[in-house]
C-alpha cells in the first residue's frame, strides 16, 4: 500500500482523508520574528514539518546570528556572544553536521581563581597535582559536582527523545516537568547556592570554584536560579567546542537550509485580523507592521513565531487588539560586556611582582564588589587556535560596565588596541522564577521564555523545535501529541 499511496494524486489522497482526522491545508506564510540561532532553528524545523509549499519570512533588524557575534580586532575574528557549545548538545551537532561545518576546540590554558586579593587556586601544569590540589583544597566536593551534574544531564537528555518523537509542550513548566519532574520545578524555586547546600556541597567549594563558574558564564552569582546554575557548572566541564568561523555561521546556514526569505526590519506591532477561507468561515491571520530602510509597511501570516525576547529594552513590539491582551514582559536581561584588549597583561595587578612567573592564560573570579571584572582569558581568532601565551596576546574580558581607561590601566601594563561589546546577554535570574507563555494567540508563538530557565544556545534550539511541533500539531488539531503526562515511562514501553 505504501507504493500506491505515492501513486495518488493530491486530490484523491485529500478525498481519501475525511476532516474527521483534523487535517486541513496547510499554512500559506509563517513569520519568524528574529534571525539568531532561535530564529534560525525556527525556520529550519518549521520547513520540516510544513514542507516546501509553505512561504517562510525571517525578520531581523540586524545581522543575522543575534547574541552569537564576532568582533574583528587585529586583522582577525573572535566570538563576543555565545562562545562554547557542550557535547550534549544534540541539535547543535546536528546542525553543524548537516551543514558541512567544521569544529574546534577552545584554546588551552591554565586557569586561577582570584577573590580581589589573593589567588585561591590556580592550575599547573601537571593534571595529577591539579587533582590532589582540588583534592587538598575541597575534598571529594569537584567528584562529587560532576555526578551531580551529570545526574541533571542524564534528566535534561529526555527532551531529544520527546523531540524526535514529535512531542510538544504548551508551556515551559510543562516542558521542564516533563523531563525532570518535580526535582527540576524544584531548582527553579531555590537559588544555585541552596541547592548545592542542601546536596551537601561545602560552602568555600561553592563560594571559590561555583560562583566564579556562575560569573564567567552569567555574570551572576550563585544566587541565580538551581538550573541554570547546573548548565553553568556544565558549561566549564571538558569537551566543550565551537564552531570554526563562528558559531554564527549555524544561522545562516539554517535559514539558507530553510530556503526562508530574510527581511531586514524592525518588527514594530502584531495584530489580529480575519480574512475569509476557502470554504466561506473567516480565519485568524496576524498583521505584522515592520520598519525598513524603505519605511514601515507589513504583511499578513498565518503563523508567527517570535524568537527575539520581548521586554521594552528588547524587541519591543506592540500587540494590538488582541483579546485577551497579551501580557506584559517584565523579565529584565542584565547587561553584560565583552573587551577585547590586544595587550600586555599587568601580573602584578593580580599580586606577581614577577612578570615572567604568571603563567595563567584563564582568570576566574570570586564574588567581591571591589572587582570590576568577572572574568579575562586569552582568546584565538574563530579561525585559528594559535595564541601566544600569557603575555601579549587578546585578552577577553567579561565585566557588567564597560572598563574605565584607569581599570585598562590597572588590568594592562600596555595595550595598542581596545574593542567592547555591550549586550543585554541573559535574563536576570532570581529564583522563583516565572516563566512567559509558549502560546501567546491562537497561532502565535513565544520562543525565549525558556531562556528564564537557562540561556544558551541549545535552549534555544529546544525552544525552537518544541514551538514548531507545538504550531504543527495546533495548526492539524494533533492534540494527543501534546503536554502528554509520563512520556518517559510511555516511551520506554514502546521499544
């Protein structure tokens, strides 16, 4: 039967499939509001599951990529946005696989912690004395987090097999329950701190080795929410990669892999309309009103999904008309800084009164308010993994404010050249947290409420596959394919 069904024309296979099925046409054109690896993954799982006949916009009021940027300094490119990618992260490895990208490993170099005085651990060269160091210093506490993390991985891993079975869920909280049940809800109720506390960890382990994890990765303490702490603490273990040329490159090859249309404009409102159908009922269709080099004009979609987070300081789109209005987005994303120095490190700044012993190519920080940065490592172009260690070299330094001519001074014995990026980076994590909707209107979508629970870019293509299964599956009336109850245990039986 198969082979005959391939056989049918379009017009006896819709005669064959009575609306009892709750099949109906497809979407004519779905808008995806935002082209950084949200937007980009949007527009490829959307292209997926709706299929060559639906017109895809991608509208972006910037370069494509969003948060993952480049920064060209010397003659060469380096990463300002997101930078590393776990080896966990399945859609990423996808991605780049059926893109033909290559990879590359971060630059190796050896690492200190410092508290605004004093270093309290630093790396040498040697593994086995690193390992009796952490050892010395914390007890079984690093063995013990790498199991603890791990033990979250192993939960968080559940969402790819929901994924490829083509589930979806309504929500955030559904989502998160569905692959860590009660024990993940509970992270996001209780501050990284807390939890670890309350796992047994000592507090000088999470004050000199969690807290500086939370800094490099959020700019944030450990006072930010238990899960996203967790991906914090994920984000420093071995194996991480990235993507040689720059991790942008994912978006643009998705949307090209897409065959999306890109529209360069700032999306300015949404609104509902409604407009006839084929059999005579009027349907929902949303009005998207966007500026352009041209000025502001718009058009008509079926579906939008916004993949660009929502705030006034962000996309700051009004939503007209609708009923019930929309809510408001009050989640606050903290600033944060990237400078790139091309320069000579000031060792004695960091208590070396002898410039030729500092040997560290990482520095991580403790939470104290007299330090003005939280984190600056040596960095290689996207391109290369070449780097002159430690001294003059480009240094990345990730700080809240952007650096003061006398904290260059202070960080740098000299420098011939400086360039900053200033980002509203991550949400601002303060646990409880409540997440935004998924669903926004009836065919209008949400992508970056998940962020609230961790921002990354895996999160993000998560965010963007659930929210095209969810548009599929709402658009075909697939109601037993979403916010299923126990898809673990359903699942298991299946095999």
């Amino acid at each position: 039967m198969p082979g005959l069904r391939c056989l049918l024309t379009p017009l006896l296979l819709a005669a064959l499939c009575p609306p009892a099925l709750g099949l109906q046409h497809g979407p004519a054109k779905i808008a995806v509001v935002g082209g950084g690896i949200g937007g980009s993954a949007s527009a490829y799982f959307l292209r997926q599951k709706f299929g060559p006949g639906v017109q895809l916009h991608v509208l972006e009021k910037e370069a494509l990529g969003g948060r993952l940027h480049t920064v060209d300094m010397e003659g060469a490119a380096y990463e300002a946005g997101g930078t590393v990618i776990h080896p966990l992260n399945l859609h990423m490895k996808h991605f780049v696989k059926e893109l033909g990208l290559s990879v590359t490993s971060p630059e190796s170099s050896l690492a200190g912690v410092y508290n605004g005085e004093e270093f309290v651990f630093e790396e040498s060269s040697w593994s086995i004395l690193n390992l009796l160091k952490l050892l010395w210093h914390y007890g079984l506490n690093p063995l013990r987090m790498s199991m603890w993390v791990e033990d979250i991985l192993d939960k968080f891993m559940r969402i790819y097999r929901y994924q490829m079975h083509d589930y979806a869920f309504s929500s955030n909280e559904r989502l998160l329950h569905a692959i860590g049940g009660n024990d993940f809800l509970q992270l996001f109720n209780q501050t990284i701190d807390e939890a670890m506390q309350k796992a047994g960890f000592s507090q000088k382990f999470i004050n000199e080795v969690v807290c500086p994890a939370m800094r490099v990765n959020y700019g944030q303490g450990v006072t930010i929410n238990g899960f996203v702490g967790a991906v914090s603490l994920a984000g420093v273990q071995p194996g991480l990669w990235s993507v040689k040329g720059g991790n942008k490159l994912v978006c643009s090859g998705l949307i090209y892999s897409s065959k999306a249309e890109v529209i360069p404009g700032t999306v300015v409102s949404i609104e509902p309309k409604t407009r006839p159908s084929r059999g005579g009922d009027p349907v929902k269709v949303y009005e998207v009103t966007y500026n352009t080099s041209s000025g502001l004009t718009g058009d008509t979609y079926d579906i939008v999904l916004i993949a660009a987070p929502l705030g006034r300081k962000l996309a700051n789109i009004t939503f007209r008309n609708f009923d019930p209005p929309i809510p408001e987005f009050l989640n606050p994303y903290r600033q944060a800084v990237t400078t790139f120095v091309h320069g000579r490190l000031n060792a004695s700044f960091f208590g070396y009164h002898d410039p030729q012993a500092f040997h560290l190519g990482t520095i991580f920080t403790t939470d104290n308010p007299k330090l003005f940065i939280h984190s600056l490592g040596v960095v290689s172009p996207v391109g290369d993994t070449d780097s002159k260690l430690p001294f003059l070299a480009v240094w990345k330094v990730f700080s809240k404010e952007e650096l003061t001519k006398e904290q260059l001074n202070l960080l740098f014995s000299s420098y011939d050249s400086v360039k900053a990026k200033r980002w509203l980076a991550y949400p601002e994590y303060s646990p409880p947290e409540k997440f935004p909707p998924v669903i926004l209107d009836e065919q209008l979508y949400y992508l970056n409420g998940l962020e609230q629970a961790a921002s990354a870019m895996e999160m993000s293509a998560i965010a963007a596959r659930n929210a095209a299964l969810l548009a599929f599956h709402r658009w075909h009336g697939h109601s037993a394919s979403i916010d299923q109850e126990d898809l673990h245990e359903k699942l298991k039986t299946e095999l």
